[in-house]
C-alpha cells in the first residue's frame, strides 16, 4: 500500500470521527433536554405580549408650573407658578362646571417636596377632571430629599397625599427619594399614570377607593410593596373596581424583605399585564373576593424567603369569587424546594397560567376547596402540584375568620352558594360540606412536563371529595405536543395527540400576557 493511500485513509477516518462527534452532539444537545450546572432550564415563552411605553401624551393646559416659575406668577406659559400648591390654589377657585377639564402643566425640573395634601376641595367632577401631567421635554421629578444609597428611617408620610378626593390624575412624574410612601389615595376616579416611582422609604402608591387605577407606570427599589390595591365591600360584595395595570415592577421591599410587590385585598379589583421581577418576596398576595390577577409575567420573585409562593393567598375558607388567569410565572425562587408559583385559597378559579421552572411546588391547595384547576401548563416544577388537608385544624383561624364572614347572609349565598353551604360542626366531619374537607375541587385538562411524568402530591381524602380528571403528564423531553417549545412557542401542535386526550384544552393566550 502506497504511502498516499494510507494517508488518504487515515484523513477519511479523522473525518469519519469529527461527523460523529457532531452527531453526538446534536443528539445530547438539541434533542436531550437543556441542562445548567445539571439543573434542567426550559426555555420560556418568548411570544409574549410587547409595545410597553409610560411616555404621557403632549397636552395644553390651563396652568403651568415650572421650577424656574415665581411665587407672583399667574399660571400662564409665560408667567408660570413655581410650586404645586400655588396651582392647587387656582384649580379650587375655578368653576368647574363651566369647563371639560383643568390640566396642570408641570415643566421639566427638580421639585423638592416635603408632603402636599389633597382633599375633597381639590377634586375634579364626571365632566371637568384634575389633571398634573408632566408637560414638554424633560423629565418631571417630585423629590422628597432622601439620597439614595443614604440610611433612613422609613416614616408613614407620601410625597403626594389624596384624602377623599376624586376625579384626580397625575400623569408622568417621576417620584423618587421618597421617606415614606410616594403616593396614597384615598378616594375614588383617581389615576396614577405613566409615573416613574424609585426609591421610597415604605410603599411606593397606596390606593383605597373606588375607580383607583395605577397603569403604565415604573416602580423599582421600594423599602416595602410597589402598590397595595384595597377597595370594595365584602358585606355587600359591591365592586372596588380599582386596578394595578401594564406596570414595571422590580427590586421592590428593600427593607420589609416579607412584603409582596403588588397586595391586592377587598372586592372586585384587579392586578393584570404586569411585569414583576428581582422581588425577595411575593409578586402578587391576594385576599377577599372577586378580585382578578390575570395577565401578569412574573419572573425570578421569592429570592429570599422561603414557604412562599409568587401568588399566594391566606388559606381561609371565605375568600370566594377570586381569579388567577393567564399568568406567566417562571424561574421563581434561590434554589430552595420552599417557595411556589401559586398557593390558591378556597374558591379560587386557576385557569390558563402557566408555571415553568420552579425549583418547589408549581400550585399548591393549602387545604383549601371548590378550586377549579384547569388549562394549565407546568413545565419543570420540583412538584407540579401539591394538595394536602394542612388548613383542616380546629384551633387554624380559618374557622374563626368564617364565622365572622357574612358567609350566611342572602348576599352572598347569591352570590357563593358553595360557601355559604359549608358547615362548621363537628358531628359529621365526613361531610364533603364540612369546611375542612378538601371537596369539590376540580383538577384537569393540564399539561404537565416532569422529570418522572408526575402530576405532584395529591393527599387521599382529595380523591374522595373533589374530581381528579384527565391531565397530560409528560416527561421533560416530550415536547413534541407544542409547535416549538424549544424556541419558547408552547402553543399545541395540532399534529399531537393533546386534543384526544384533552379534548377541552384551549390554547393559553400569551400574546395577551405581560405589559401592552
């Protein structure tokens, strides 16, 4: 054999060799699963909801303040007030029924304030609202003094006080060096938009009404929550209708490391189409009824605590009427087993969300009841889902919380009759309407994707009081029902068998999820 040709053979076989070490490759790296420092990373969805902007549109006024502004000023372009209550003063003598608005243009600057009052004196009316609204280039800072990176002492004061007020709006002001709390409203039809809130001692806004909204705005680095949401009447069920909406929310409870990022309590209010991320602690805690969490991507929340959940909710028995919807919650925790995507108190409907990679529990029950469980997706949860009968103790304050609820009044056996049907004796505890059983909760049409193709930890008296129905357990590399989970689409592949095994399966709308 030829020198040549034993060199030609030796250089097919290094090529030989090379292809198969890329076909291993491809094999281990592109079907196997991904895997991180051997911990499994499922990609995320990546067809999220997009086109976020808190920039205030331009607008004509009927007063200006500017801080170059003089105390003689009249509130004209050209002779401009120089502080907020100069305009406050002029907005209360004007006759409001005779005009469709009062703007309050506030010009590019620095304002330090201290703390500035508004009460019923101040209000707008249905026709003519108040509005404070950043005006031209520039940006509208209301600081009140405290340095970042300084120590203080948190205090109860806000910046911008409204005390029964209404028809107000505040719109593209950035408040920040705040020792307290940034905004706190009390009233009703009051709006907090497209502000910018960083640095505050406690809360940054604080709403408690009716009609409250706070939307499109960015909260960051606040020593507590970034909003509390409270409003509504649990006696008469009558609606709140105040909302946390399309906010930025990040690196919140600097110095109260317990407190959630948006606490949400009351009657008919609502927290969607937020973006919550860098939290210690809870996104999301929600109490009372009727409220709605829909909407929101929570991602990398519950860094420091451990036995708590990205949305969570106290396990009491009288907290009917609650949604958790289409939320995306995904990479929560520091690597312990003990925090959780949700834990749903009784009566909570839980549809559409999804939960992916979460080192602990994905959902868990608490004990709770008449839960609807369905539609989910989970995808690399430690435990995908865990329901246990820890809320069934005689001495748990659930049972003292129900009986002082207004569970047994006309309106709410309207309104909640499964509730209002719990009993409370003892003498028949097998009663599937005794409260501390874990009855008529409905567990079905989820996805699952596990290590082992496990749905979770599901305690026996469960099966004999609520309905376990069909679910799709999978094991991690089984992505083959999505259209591309690898490139994050988790929409059903029409092609898998999901609409024979679920056949009520719908779609979750992640274009809808996240900030508009």
């Amino acid at each position: 054999m030829s020198k040549s040709n034993s060199s030609v053979k030796i250089i097919i076989g290094l090529i030989c060799v090379i292809i198969a070490i890329c076909i291993a490759s491809t094999t281990i790296f592109v079907i196997r699963p991904y895997y991180y420092e051997n911990n499994y990373i499922a990609p995320v969805p990546t067809n999220l909801s997009t086109g976020w902007s808190n920039e205030p549109e331009t607008i004509f006024s009927d007063f200006y303040v500017s801080p170059y502004g003089s105390a003689n000023g009249n509130g004209s372009l050209e002779h401009p007030f120089a502080t907020i209550e100069q305009a406050k003063s002029a907005v209360r003598k004007m006759k409001k029924e005779q005009v469709s608005h009062a703007v309050i243009a506030i010009m590019a600057g620095t304002y330090s304030i201290d703390s500035v009052e508004f009460t019923e004196k101040d209000s707008g009316t249905e026709i003519c609202r108040v509005i404070y609204s950043a005006y031209g280039d520039g940006e509208v800072i209301f600081d009140g003094g405290i340095q970042a990176g300084t120590a203080f002492e948190p205090t109860d004061k806000a910046l911008i006080e409204i005390d029964n007020a209404k028809y107000i709006t505040f719109s593209g002001i950035t408040f920040r060096n705040c020792p307290g709390v940034a905004v706190r409203a009390k009233g009703s039809n009051i709006d907090i938009s497209s502000c910018t809130v960083t640095n505050t001692g406690s809360n940054g806004i604080e709403i408690n009404g009716t009609s409250i909204t706070v939307n499109g705005c960015n909260i960051s680095n606040t020593g507590a929550s970034a909003i509390t949401v409270n409003g509504g009447n649990r006696n008469t069920l009558k609606s709140g209708n105040s909302s946390a909406d399309n906010n930025l929310i990040s690196s919140t409870s600097r110095f109260d490391k317990t407190a959630p990022s948006i606490i949400i309590n009351g009657t008919g209010n609502s927290v969607t189409h937020n973006e919550i991320v860098n939290s210690p602690s809870t996104a999301v805690y929600y109490s009372g009824n009727a409220n709605k969490i829909e909407y929101n991507y929570i991602h990398n929340t519950c860094l420091v605590g451990i036995n708590i959940f990205a949305v969570d909710s106290p396990k009491r028995w009288d907290y009917y009427g609650n949604f958790v919807r289409y939320n995306l919650i995904s990479t929560i925790g520091n690597g312990t087993d003990e925090v959780g995507g949700i834990c749903a108190c009784s009566g909570t409907q839980v549809r559409g969300n999804m939960f992916i990679n979460i080192k602990g529990t994905g959902i868990s029950f608490a004990g709770g009841r008449d839960i609807n469980f369905t539609n989910n997706i989970l995808v690399n949860c430690t435990v995908p889902l865990n329901y246990n009968t820890s809320a069934a103790g005689a001495d748990n304050k659930a049972w003292e919380e129900l009986k002082k609820s207004p569970y047994q009044s006309d309106i709410w056996k309207k309104a909640y009759p499964e509730c209002a049907a719990l009993k409370t004796d003892y003498a028949d505890m097998t009663d599937a309407m005794f409260a501390a059983n874990p009855a008529n909760s409905i567990i079905k049409d989820n996805i699952v994707l596990h290590k082992d193709a496990e749905i979770g930890t599901i305690s026996p008296e469960v099966n004999n009081y609520s309905n376990i129905g069909d679910n799709m357990l999978l094991k991690l590399s089984q992505t083959h029902i999505f259209i591309d989970a690898k490139s994050g689409n988790y929409r059903i592949n029409e092609n898998s068998d999901t609409s024979e095994i679920l056949p009520d399966y719908k779609d979750i709308p992640f274009d809808s999820i996240g900030r508009y």
